[in-house]
C-alpha cells in the first residue's frame, strides 16, 4: 500500500511504474516520444470498400489478447459496440482489452462477454448502470482504468494504450474512409474523440450507414488514417445519438444555484471582454449559460470561445453574437450537431487538442472558467463523479480533473443534498478531482471558496451571496440528512482511477454486499 | 391514553422519492421484525430501523411485523410514516392523542 498526495489508499499492485502515485496537479514536463501507428500503404487500385464487419475483422489480423478502440459520439444510441463485440465473440477471439472513450447503458451486453473471456481489460472514462454495478460486484479479474477525456488522449499519445484496432462509427463516409459526423442519417456532429483513434491505431475500420461518393467532405477523420470501410444498416438510433435541444431545468434548487454561480462569475476577474468558458451538462450546469447570458447582454461583455462538450445554448449564444466561436471535441444535441455542419465559427477538436496533459498545451490551458458538477465532495474539495454514494461505478470521469487543473476558475456546482444523500461529505468515495484544482463551491444554500484561493476569497468578500467554510456546508448537509455510515469495502480493487497525468489518485474497491 | 394494539394489516406512506411505505401486522410475542428495502440502504439502514424501532417503542408497540420501502426519506417521515401506520393498524384514526406523542416527538 503506498499514501498518495491527497492520503489516498493505493495498492503497489496497480501503480503505473512509469508515473507513480498522485503527487499533485501540476504537470510535469518531463519530454517523451510520442507513439505512432503502424501503416499498411494501400496501393492504387486497391479497394477498402469491404462487405461485412465479419470480413473487416478478419482482415484487420485482430487476435487473441489485442487492444481494440471505439468512440461514444452515438451515447445512447450507439449500435456500433453491440454489433462489433458480437461479431468478435462469434469468432471466437478472447481475452481482448476494450478502450471505448466511454460506455453507455446501452452497451450492457458486455457483460456477457466479459463473461465469456472475451473481454478481460476496459479502459474508459466511466461505466453505467448495469455494467458499472457489476463491474463493482467483481465482475472482472482485472481492475478498470479509469481515464478522463483529456489523460485517455494523453495516454494514447505516450503509448500506454496501445490500439490495435480501432472501430469508427461513422455518421458519412466515402469508400476510401474520409469521414464527418455531421452529415447522414444518425449525426453525432464532432468526432473529436474517434480522431486520436484514428491517428494512433494501427488499424482502422470505418463503419458507416451513409456512403457517399467519394471525396467525403468535410474531413473529420481522412482517408490516410482508415484501412477499412464498412456499409451497414444502421450506426444506431439518431434519437439516442443526439437528442433534441439539450432542456434547461425547471426545477427551482438547480435554477438558485445556477443563479448563485453566475453571481460568482459576472463578480469574477474573469468576467471581461473576451473571456472563455466551459459549462457541464448536469442541471445545475447547463442553467448557469441562461444567467449569464443576461449579464454579458446587460454589460455588452463578449466571450472568445466556449470550450468542450456542446448544447443547443452555447450555439444560440454564438449565433447571437454573445460568444465569437465555440471549439467543440463532443456535440450532446440536434443544435449543436446541426451548428458544427452550419457555422465555420463553430470548429471540431479532437480529444488532444481538447484536454490532454501530453500534448504542446491543450484548450483547456486557455480556458477561464470551467462550471462542472460533481457527484460528492469532500472538506478537502476532492470531488467524485464516478461513484454514486453507496460506492458503486455509475458515473464517468469525463473532462473534469482536465478542465479543472487548467481553467483560471473552476466552479463546481451542487445541490447540498439530493433526497437523503448529502454532497457535500466528510470524504468521498472516490477522488477524481483533487480539491487543489477546486476553486469555488456553489450550492443553493450559499457558496464556498477554497482557502487556497486567497485572492479569490478577497475579491468576493462582497459578493451578494451566503459564503460559508466547506465544514459549514457539509455541517448543513448533515443537520437535515443525518451522518450517513461509511460505505464498506472488501480488498478487491475494481477500477483503478487514473489522473490525467496518468499517476494514481484513487482505486475503487469491490462493495461488501 | 388508550394503549395502541395491532388489530389488522396496515399501510402508511408511498414509493414516491423521498418517502417511505411501512406496512404493519401483528406479529404475537415475536417481537419487532422489519423487513427493510432502502435505496440508502449502505448509507442510513441503520439509522432508519432505529427510528421505527424508537417509534414503536414510543408507541409502546413491541410485537409487530413490518415490510418498509424507503425511498430515501427523512428522520422526520421516517417517524411520521411509523406513527400514521401504527394508529392504522389500531384502528384509532379519530381520536389520536397527540398531546401523549408530543410528550416524545421533540
């Protein structure tokens, strides 16, 4: 057992040798070689037009213990997954590593192949319902890794993840695989994540229901990258792939607390002329764009860009001016996925250039303030957004501790409590964020800013909103809910928590039943 | 006060979040049994079956049987939820004596 930084628990068995334990959020510098992918030069005249996933396999050489990739552009609707994963299965390959950008619900036959040897590593940013329960009961001999966005780039880049095979789905294509994602039947708009599979696999199959003729533009993922390219039916189900417009909340908890985090921001230093900014999708998140909307009206202030994840309100926002371009690694709706076709103000980026602490500086260095929400947190500021609060995997680690460690400001948002389950807590299940990179905690009763924010605890003491110390907060949570009893574990570790600098800061362990 | 006895099956509260739904019968000289089904079960099982148990023991009820779907409810429900299903099951839903639960619900 080594103590990480933050008094973290962490098995020798399951600690990286090459970047050890969490030491703390800043990077280190050290330079490396970046990995690249085997290439096999098609020649003229050759076709990659194949008829089937089942011949796309075979000819990709996949076998027996290989890494193979996939991106979760399609969320809920992705088809690609299932379809692929039983195909392997039919074929008799086992003891595969999966590393898909993250998994959804919808991807519970897993299970059965984890079952069955098929599958014996994950890596992914997160892990859902059935899976993620499972997953937490033991399901599998090797624990999962768990990436954000920006450290599974980063660890693409420096070879810790090697793919093999990489499986894209694609929402068009032509025959020779250049690929986009905002045009076809089921469109998902950014492929920002699919894009650093594609630059690092060795090989790389597109799997498309819009072929169309050839040259396929835009180019999201080009041709140089692709080995194969399927047709099939269906990618997946264009409704679970982008819902309409992403809804603002209507519930009054999440509408104070978003109205008390844009007190913090328009009362910001940052809150001039061309600043930027990044919200998360939770409630809480997404409402905060419809405050401060009003405020940069009011003020005639102007954002540069709006960074990461992408809803229907940041595109209003660019198209009224309000914001001068949005950089986008991941469209969550119609209207975003409809403005990245649209609007050349509104650019792709892949999960590199998003966020990862590998490359020459990612988005996230420039941006200034980030809105994430949280799951737990601690009066040590880590936060959790992986494990619900009775330790099992539900969540996923996303761009979090990326945007947190490199924003000017990051804010987390939070109800005190949710029902009977206080969030703001003694100590987290699982730490993904270290609370270094926790700036200011908004919830609807007050906020609260981290001591190591000295400057920013002077600049608010007049803001009109309720400060408190976060024991005062968790303090408050506790009066109304009670003090719940810890969560107890048993010594099996289920997923290893990776921070983006690939160091160690947390492990999840097996819940006692 | 009339002393509360369980005459009949009872029920109190719903499955809706944040309530809970005890359901009450006689259970002769066996004591208090609770079947307990909680989605905050790892977090606050405990702490919800003392409070029925401090309830009932309020109430004076010591054999009884209970089938309890909490849904995340509070102290506060937990204990009103209790109480409403108890005079249910004794049929004493006209004249509650509430100045004798005052004497312990603070």
């Amino acid at each position: 057992m080594a103590e990480n930084k933050i008094g973290r628990q962490i098995p020798e068995s399951v600690v990286n040798k090459r970047y050890g334990t969490f030491s703390g959020a800043s990077i280190k510098e050290d330079t490396y070689q970046r990995a690249s992918a085997e290439v096999a030069p098609v020649s003229p005249g050759s076709n990659k037009l194949l008829s089937s996933v089942r011949e796309a396999i075979e000819k990709t050489g996949l076998k027996d213990g290989m890494t193979i990739s996939f991106h979760h552009h399609f969320r809920e609707g992705d088809a690609v997954i299932n379809l692929v994963m039983e195909e392997i299965a039919k074929m008799g390959i086992k003891n595969l590593s999966i590393a898909p950008s993250s998994i959804a619900n919808v991807h519970e036959p897993l299970i059965d192949h984890i079952k069955n040897g098929v599958v014996t590593h994950i890596t992914s940013s997160g892990l859902r319902d059935n899976l993620g329960a499972a997953i937490s009961r033991g399901l599998m001999n090797e624990p999962v890794i768990i990436r954000s966005h920006g450290g599974r780039a980063r660890a693409i880049e420096a070879g810790d993840i090697h793919i093999d095979v990489a499986f894209i789905g694609a929402p068009s294509s032509d025959d020779y695989g250049n690929v986009n994602g905002s045009h076809g039947k089921a469109t998902c708009g950014s492929l920002g994540y699919a894009q650093v599979d594609a630059k690092y696999a060795d090989k790389v199959v597109v799997i498309t229901d819009n072929l169309v003729p050839y040259p396929n533009t835009p180019i999201s993922i080009p041709q140089t990258q692709v080995d194969y390219v399927v047709e099939i039916d269906s990618i997946g189900n264009p409704d679970g792939i982008a819902k309409g417009a992403t809804r603002v909340t209507k519930n009054p908890k999440d509408l104070l607390i978003a109205q008390n985090a844009n007190k913090v921001i328009t009362h910001s230093p940052y809150f001039k002329n061309g600043f930027s900014f990044q919200t998360g999708t939770g409630g809480a998140a997404l409402a905060v764009a419809r405050f401060l909307r009003q405020d940069m009206l009011k003020k005639n202030i102007k954002a540069s860009f709006a960074l990461g994840g992408i809803t229907q309100q940041m595109v209003e926002m660019l198209n009224e001016g309000l914001v001068e371009k949005i950089i986008d690694v991941q469209s969550f709706d119609k209207g975003s996925a409809r403005s990245i076709k649209e609007n050349e103000q509104h650019y792709e980026i892949s999960a590199d250039f998003y966020a990862s602490a590998g490359t020459k500086g990612p988005a996230v260095n420039k941006l200034d303030i980030v809105i994430l929400s949280a799951l737990e947190i601690d009066t040590n500021f880590n936060v959790n957004v992986l494990t619900g609060s009775d330790g099992v995997i539900r969540g996923a680690s996303g761009g979090h501790c990326d945007t947190a460690a490199a924003s000017k400001m990051s804010i987390i948002v939070t109800p005190l409590i949710r029902g009977r389950i206080p969030s703001v807590v003694d100590k987290v299940n699982t730490v993904v964020t270290p609370g270094e990179s926790v700036d200011v905690v908004v919830t609807e009763v007050g906020i609260c800013i981290n001591p190591l924010r000295k400057d920013l605890m002077d600049i608010f003491k007049n803001i009109p909103v309720p400060q408190f110390t976060i024991e005062e907060l968790k303090e408050k949570a506790y009066a109304v809910v009670g003090t719940p009893d810890p969560i107890e574990y048993e010594d099996k570790v289920v997923a290893v928590v990776e921070y983006r600098d690939g160091s160690i800061i947390d492990v999840v362990q097996k819940v006692k039943e | 006060m009339d002393k509360l006895m369980i005459k009949k099956q009872a029920i109190a509260g719903t499955v809706e979040s944040s309530d809970v739904q005890i359901i009450i019968d006689q259970n002769p000289n066996k004591g208090i049994e609770i079947e307990l089904n909680s989605s905050v079960a790892k977090q606050f099982g405990r702490r919800i079956r003392e409070v029925i148990e401090e309830t009932l023991e309020n109430l004076e009820i010591h054999d009884a049987k209970l089938v309890v779907e909490d849904k995340g409810a509070l102290d506060c429900t937990i204990k009103a939820r209790t109480i409403a299903v108890v005079h249910r099951a004794a049929e004493t839903t006209k004249a509650i004596d509430w100045e004798a639960i005052e004497e312990w619900n603070v």
